[in-house]
C-alpha cells in the first residue's frame, strides 16, 4: 500500500511517473491556481501537438484521455484526496480537446485558454453535476473534458462563422 501524500513535493513526484504526469510535471505544484498552471504548460505541449493532422491528433486526444482516467485515479487514491487541486493531466486534456480543428495562432489559443478555464472554474450544468456525482478517475477528467467540449463549440462556431 501506498504511503498517503496530502501536499507531495517535487521530488516525491519524480519518484512516482504516474503522479509526475498526473500532477501535469510538476505544474500543478503551483501554490496559486494549479488548474491555470496546468493549464498554461498544457499550452507549450499543444503547439508541437498542433501540427498533426486531425485523425492523428483527435487519436492522441482520445488516448491521452483514457490514459488520464488511469492517471488521475490512482493519483487521487494514492494522496487520499479526490480531485487534488494539483492534479491537472485533466487540464491537459480538456485545453487540448477545445482547441481541436482550431488554427494554432496566438488569438486562438488565447481564446481557448481564456474559455477552458472559465468553464472549468464556473463548472455550468452538466459539468457541475458531474463533477459532484461522477468520482475516480473517470469524475476527474469527465468535467475538464466536457469544459473542453463546451469551449470547443463556442471556439468553432466563431471559427466558422468569422
């Protein structure tokens, strides 16, 4: 059994690759908004990321995703704490899924970053209700992902009609 870790340290996480990668490589350690933290380096792994093509890059999302319930459960069990604030591979995840079919500009970007966090802080319905009521692994990235879907749409549609 695991030793249980409320606040793990970096060098706790080098340690262990499943909570290094969980914990976004270190960037949900930030003392201050994780989620934004995770979130911004999210970013730096987006531009090579960017330039797949789609099917490829959809492939990556799905399976970084499936790997992110594993990630993030076991991660939360092992700290004892569903849903740590410094868990933020669910960040990764969302960020990248509302940016899918998306120009790799700074304004689209911006604009992504901008609407993944409001929807992943305000958590409107149904990504509240998930995340109250979905737990594990699944509940973790299950909110990040749906935040990501809802800015998808908001990012395309203006894509599409300007």
């Amino acid at each position: 059994m695991s030793e249980v870790i409320k606040s793990p340290t970096f060098p706790q996480l080098l340690k262990n690759p499943v909570h290094l990668l969980a914990f976004g490589f270190g960037s949900g350690l930030s003392p201050k908004a994780p989620g934004t933290a995770g979130t911004v380096l999210a970013v730096l792994f987006y531009l090579p990321l960017s330039q797949l093509a789609l099917p490829w890059y959809l492939l990556v999302v799905a399976l970084t995703a499936l790997l992110g319930i594993y990630l993030c459960g076991k991660t939360a069990r092992d700290l004892g704490v569903h849903d740590h604030p410094g868990i933020v591979w669910d960040e990764f995840v969302g960020f990248w899924l509302a940016m899918a079919a998306l120009p790799a500009t700074w304004c689209w970007i911006a604009a992504g970053f901008v609407l993944f966090r409001i929807f992943d802080i305000a958590k409107p319905w149904p990504i509240g209700w998930c995340d109250k009521r979905v737990h594990g692994g699944t509940g973790i990235m299950l909110d990040d992902l749906l935040a990501g879907i809802y800015s998808w749409i908001i990012l395309f549609a203006a894509y599409q009609f300007f």
